[in-house]
C-alpha cells in the first residue's frame, strides 16, 4: 500500500519545527493533523503552531522552551534567537 497523500496545500514556507512535526508526528488514531497534536503538546492553539512553522515571528522565551523540550532539543531555544539580521 503507498504513502498517505499529506492533506492541505503545499507549503511555501518551511523550518526545522514543521520539518520535525513531519517527521516524528503521525495523524493520530481520532484523526487529528500533526500540528493539531502538536499544538495538543506544547499548550497552544493550532494557529500558532501555523505561525510558527511558516516563519512568521518567533515564540516567547517560555514557549520556546517548551518546544525544545517537546522536540528533545531538536528544535532548541536557540533556533528562535536572531542576531538583528
């Protein structure tokens, strides 16, 4: 049997926490989206995981940690920080 097709329309924009809830987040078994059952995980709403993964803005200090816990540093705090560029 062949790979489930990904839902929703292909993504412009990517980073290394979309690219992880891809790889280590399957849809659960009552049909929630990755992103869905990561938002589940870290405390947030579905949009702000959307917001997260295309690059738009960056999480607070505390959240960001929580990712990197959620992620096994994988995703870690310093991800976030940019140098002003």
């Amino acid at each position: 049997m062949g790979a489930k097709p990904k839902r929703g329309r292909p993504r412009l924009l990517e980073n290394e926490l979309s690219r992880w809830i891809d790889d280590n987040l399957a849809e659960g078994d009552d049909g929630k989206a990755p992103r869905d059952r990561f938002a589940a995980l870290v405390g947030i709403a579905r949009s702000g995981v959307d917001r997260l993964c295309g690059s738009q803005g960056g999480p607070s200090l505390k959240m960001a940690a929580k990712i990197a816990a959620a992620t096994n540093d994988a995703v870690p705090v310093q991800f976030w920080v940019t140098d002003g560029e």
